[in-house]
C-alpha cells in the first residue's frame, strides 16, 4: 500500500514558529500528528491555515480512551489542497474538564462536526455558534460513543431461554 | 361606555418552542433564523423528512419571505444508527459488512476506505492484482452512484426519463458486483489484505458488456439533457457556492470541483495504484447546479476509460497477502495443515490483533473524500473507528448555498450536492 509522503511537512520550521506549543510531534504509517495543549489549539490551527496553506479541515473527531489518563483526544485532520500535504492535530482533556475552544472561527467545517462530538462524547465547544445535538434528538440522555455505554448485544433466544429475555425487555405489559 | 373589544392581539412573537418542533429553545432559534421571522414577516416552513427529493430522511426547516429563502435549518439524525459504535464490539474483519451500510450506493468505496486504513495500521503490502480489481470495482461503484445521482436529480427537476433509463444501466453494474460478491449492494468484498475470493469466470465478458454499451448510453443521457433549454433553466447560475466558501465548508467530490477547485484523492493521494492509470479530473468553474452536473458526466468517461486500463493490464498473482496472520488460509491447505486449521480458528474466533496506533486513510467516493480513521488498542477489536463522509460536510454547505434561492430551487440544489442520509447519520 502506497503511503502518503509527508516529508515535505516542513516540522522545523513549524515547531519554530509555534515554539512550546507543540508539545510532541509523532509521524506514524507516513502521516505526521502534532499534539498541542487546550490553551494553544486556536493558535496552532490559525498558523497552519495561514502560514502553512492546510485551507481544509477534512475531519474533526473525538477519541475515548479510557482507562487511560487523560482520557479523551480531540482529533483534527488537516489537508492542505495546494500542498498536497495531510497533517494531524491532536489535544488531549481530562475526563473532568471537557471543553476546548471551538474551531468554527478558523475552519467553518468544524460546526457540523463539533455538535457531532458533543452529542456523542458530550465534550464543550466553548464559543460554537450552534452547540446542540446533531444525530441524536434532543431529549436524548448520555452520550453513547463513551465507553462507559456498553456496546450491547442482545442474546440470540432460544425456546430455553426466551422468556427470561422477554422478561428484560423493556416494554409494557398488563 | 364599554370599552371597545380589540378583534386581535399581536403576540410577542409567533414562534414558540413548540411550534418550530425542532428540540429547540428560542434563544437558540434566534440565531439560526431572522428577527423577522418571530413577528411572522416571514414564514417558516417544514420540508421532509419524508419528503421525495430530500433524498432520504432530511428534514430541512426553511425560513421564507414569499419564495425567497432566507434561512435553512437542516435537522439531520433520522438514520442515526450507531455504526461507529458498533464497530467498538466487532473484530476488524467483522466491521467490514457494517461500512456497506453507511454510503450504501457506494458499498464498495466504503469497504475500501475501511480495509485500506487497517492495512494501513499493519503496513500491508497488497498485490498488485488485487488492487487492480478493486481500482475496476471502485470505478463501477463510481459509476453506479453517480447513475443513481442522475435518475434522482433529473426526476427531482422533472425528466422522468432518465430516471428510468439510469436504474436500466445500473441493473448491468448490479449484475457485476453480484457475480464476484454474491450481493448486489452489500457487497463486503474487499477484505483486509485483499480481496475475498478472486474474481469467477464470466467477470471479463460482463465488465466488458459494460464498456461497450456505456459510451452510446452516455450519449443519451447528454441529447436528453446537456443543451435542453428546461434543464438549463433550472440548473445554470442555481445554487451558487465560490471556491473559497467550498474549501472551507469541507466540500469535496465533484460539489468541489464544480466550483473550479481541482482536488480528487485519486490524484492527490494516490491509493490502490490509481497512479498506474490515465486520467483526467474534470472541473467546473462556475459552482452552480450545472456545473456539478458537467463533472459528474464527465467522470463517467474517465471511470470507463479506468476500468478499460485495467482490464487490459490485469495482472495475474493472488489476490490475498500470504500473511498468515492476517489473511485466512486457502480452503485446501486446512485438511493437511495444522497451523493453517490453527490460523484459521484463531482468525475467525478472536481474530487479528492490530498493533497500537492510529491512521486516517481516504478514498474517492462517488460523493467525495470518504476517510476513515481508526484508533487501535493494540487488540482484536477497534478502540474508534470513525467515517469522515462526504455527504456530512457537503450537507453543511446547503444553508449557504441556498440562502437566497426560490423554494423550487432547492430540490434541485439538494440533488446537486449528491447526498446519501446513510452516512450523513451513520
């Protein structure tokens, strides 16, 4: 599988100009990523779009990954179309403080995909223009992509067995 | 003398939580829509989610003055069905079928993006003959959605022709993918490492009914509607969106390309040996409804002249890596062998374990740049898998494509843009 050549990333000139706010930069399977810290994403995200020419955010997720501390990643994928260069930009948060500065300034695509994180991980854009559920509706409780939420599989029923299950089903009965 | 009974009192405001039916407060409304909207200047007024041209499950609150749109509120999430989810609980070959389910006009894309980010994970090195026939998989698959973009987008506007015409051809792509995948449109072909089985006899005579019969088909769809002045009237300077606006907003696909931005993962990040092949990336210029019609026409040149590249320099060789910890062994060597019996156990009980890391690996949909990204633990199982689907992010764009059109524009801007609520919800 031919992989995407990043080495025309030029990282020394981008850890430079942004100096401790990259705090570790990983290149991995051909694709490089820049971990940054809450304070200093706008920064990094402002620099990349102007002084590096990635113009679109092709993605913005979230990642669990609990039981490890800190526990979630917010992910942004950067494209640069005139570079043809693809970087990723990483920041971790704590399970008790989940809320970064919205990207929506920077990259209008964020909006759609921030509200995505928020439904499913319930992490806090602050400043997003529109922060309501997306996918889900809007009496929803929880947020299910946490890993807390089991990923459930209902038992296959069998005659030996079907009642029990009929019994955990949570409809009504007279 | 009594006082005079007033015939009508204007309240404060006509729109109420309960009335706009979005799940919604006020204060949150009133950013969304005009002030003029809650003195009931203009109206607000409710389009799907079952509505035909939506395309799906969309359901789009659109604020209007006459027949002029001011304001439009997509409410997405009717299909939501959890895939990414799910994925957490499957092994790496068992999330397969689930990726058919979110684009599920472009199965085959979306099986590419998946095993191609897994491969990714484990450095895997395909063979070539694999990768050739999913580049001639990939393409039909190409073609397919864009048929079905063609059949709805003219029906929508009002040619019921094509319609019936596009699923006529579709039925010939159809009969492709259920000859090598035994399934017309779940099709879970491609797996980790390669393909499921190589391609059966009669593959070759089929593909080739194909490529005959395309171009002339083709030309029937151009004399229908390429210069008929209805079409025209409907599609050229409707639904307007500036290359800057489409780069920020994360359009990709040919919505991109129609508005003169020449950006196709194909070219950029060649994948699968897309760069063995000629071809070329139409582009619009003007980013209007007609525009992004003109590419996606023209793609199905390029698609055909693709597949018939590859079809002539199809290699010969296996289609699976020979990683025995990776790719199920061959059905003859379980009877003499023992590990091969113990491979393929542990394959399909535990299955493989992906090392620690992460990787985000993107396709050329029909509809865009459909990526995957995967978040490994390093087990059997996924620690996240998330799809970056096209559709989510063109669909972003319609409010600001749409702001200022007339209300029956919109069904044709929204056939434009080439949706599938599959992987918009997920």
């Amino acid at each position: 599988m031919p992989v995407v050549d990043s080495s025309a990333l030029d990282l020394t000139r981008i850890t430079g100009n942004l100096g401790d706010a990259i705090a570790q930069v990983v290149t991995a399977h051909g694709e490089t990523t820049l971990i940054t810290t809450r304070e200093r994403v706008i920064d990094v995200l402002a620099y990349l779009r102007d002084g590096e020419q990635f113009e679109m955010l092709t993605d913005e997720t979230c990642v669990d990954y609990y039981p490890k501390e800190p526990r979630f990643a917010i992910v942004y994928q950067l494209n640069s179309l005139s570079r043809r260069l693809r970087v990723r930009v990483k920041v971790f948060l704590t399970e008790y403080d989940k809320s970064i500065p919205t990207a929506t300034d920077i990259y209008p695509s964020a909006n759609w995909a921030e509200r995505e994180i928020y439904d499913l991980f319930g992490v806090i854009f602050e400043g997003h223009p529109d922060l309501r559920r997306i996918v889900l509706p809007a009496g929803y409780e929880g947020h299910p992509l946490l890993k807390e939420v089991p990923v459930t599989v209902e038992e296959v029923a069998f005659s030996f067995n079907r009642r029990r299950i009929d019994a955990d089903k949570p409809y009504a009965r007279e | 003398m009594a006082a005079q009974p007033t015939l009508y009192e204007a309240p404060e405001s006509v729109l109420t939580e309960s009335n706009v039916q979005l799940d919604i407060t006020i204060e949150q409304l009133k950013k969304l829509v005009s002030p003029r909207a809650f003195t009931g200047e203009t109206m607000l007024l409710n389009m799907g989610p079952q509505h035909p041209s939506t395309h799906g499950v969309l359901r789009l609150l659109l604020e209007l003055d006459g027949e002029t749109i001011i304001s439009c509120i997509p409410d997405i999430g009717f299909l939501h069905t959890g895939i990414e989810k799910t994925h957490e609980g499957k092994t790496y070959s068992k999330g397969i079928p689930l990726t058919d389910r979110t684009d599920y006009l472009a199965p085959l894309s979306n099986n590419m993006a998946y095993v191609g980010c897994v491969e990714k994970l484990l450095d895997l090195e395909i063979p070539l003959r694999a990768q050739y026939i999913r580049v001639i998989l990939l393409e039909l698959t190409r073609m397919n959605s864009h048929l079905v973009w063609l059949a709805t987008h003219a029906l929508d506007i009002g040619a019921m022709s094509v319609f019936l015409y596009c699923m006529r051809e579709r039925e010939m792509i159809l009969d492709v993918f259920e000859l090598v995948a035994g399934a017309r449109m779940m099709t879970s072909y491609f797996r980790v490492g390669g393909l499921w089985r190589d391609i059966p006899a009669g593959f070759a005579e089929l593909v080739q009914k194909v490529l005959d019969i395309f171009p002339q088909r083709l030309m029937e769809y151009e004399k229908l509607l390429k210069d008929n002045p209805m079409w025209k009237e409907r599609t050229v300077g409707i639904g307007v969106i500036s290359k800057e606006d489409a780069i920020a907003y994360g359009m990709t696909g040919p919505s991109l390309r129609g508005s003169g931005v020449n950006y196709d993962v194909r070219k950029a990040y060649p994948y699968n040996s897309y760069d063995h092949f000629e071809f070329s990336v139409p582009v619009g210029s003007n980013g209007d409804v007609y525009d992004r019609y003109r590419c996606r026409m023209e793609e199905f040149h390029q698609s055909l002249k693709i597949i018939e590249q590859a079809m002539k320099r199809l290699p010969a060789g296996p289609v699976m890596v020979d990683n025995r910890k990776v790719a199920p062994p061959p059905k003859h060597e379980i009877a003499y062998s023992m590990e091969s019996l113990i491979h393929h156990f542990k394959l399909w009980t535990e299955g493989f374990s992906v090392p620690e890391g992460e990787a985000y690996f993107a396709v050329e949909s029909g509809k865009g740049e459909f990526g995957c990204y995967i978040s490994a633990n390093g087990g059997p199982k996924p620690r996240r898998v998330h799809f970056r689907a096209p559709s989510f992010y063109n669909l972003q764009a319609l409010p600001k494509i749409s702001r200022g059109c007339l209300i029956a524009d919109m069904v044709a801007i929204i056939g434009s843009i080439d949706i599938v609520l599959g992987e918009v919800d997920r």
